[in-house]
C-alpha cells in the first residue's frame, strides 16, 4: 500500500508496509544541516537567467533567517532563505565572508 505525495508541496511522501494496515502520513522533516562548522559561500547563475546571486551553507537553522536579514541589510541588495540556505543577490562573497568571519564563524569561499 502507498501514499502519494500531497499536493500542497511535498508535505508528505510515500510510505510503504507489508502489512495489511493502512499507510500512515509520515511528515518530511527540514534536514538538520550535518555541516563541519565550516560556512561555505558560493557563487551561482545556473537557472537564474544569467543572473548571479551568493549562496551561504552551513549555518545552523536557527540563525539563518537573522543573518539574511543581516547580511541583506550590509549588502544593501535583496535576498531570501531557501531549503535551509541563504541567497543573495548580486556577487558580495566577499563582504559576505568578512561580515561572518567578523561574527567569529570559520568561512571558506567555494567554487569558482
């Protein structure tokens, strides 16, 4: 027996039983982030119509949504918090990095 994915974005996903009871609703949960304590900042423009915007990894979910807040502010530019990770808009790694590392967080650049 299975559940199918809800409509309402992923909420649930399929469970599976051998038994002949019904399937129970598991909830997806946001994954912890199994980070080294290291924050990563990367530069992306893949599906972004060539626009480029700055991802930061890494940080524990309890701080993203003020740091973004923070680092929008400091960067004077738009961003958002998507699956766990902070977007900004425009190339300010470093900023960025300097902002972080002056928070007393171990920040590395990746990519290119």
């Amino acid at each position: 027996m299975t559940k199918k994915r809800s409509s309402s974005g992923g909420a649930t996903r399929s469970v599976y039983s051998t038994d002949n009871s019904t399937p129970t609703v598991v909830r997806n949960k946001v994954l912890q982030n199994t980070s080294d304590g290291i924050i990563r900042v990367r530069r992306e423009s893949k599906k972004r119509a060539g626009r480029v915007v700055c991802v930061v990894e890494g940080l524990a979910s309890e701080q993203i949504k003020s740091t973004c807040k923070e680092l929008k502010s400091k960067c004077g530019t738009g961003g958002t918090v998507k699956g766990g990770v902070i977007e900004i808009q425009g190339d300010h790694r470093d900023q960025i990095r300097e902002l972080l590392e002056s928070k007393g967080l171990a920040v590395k650049l990746s990519g290119g």
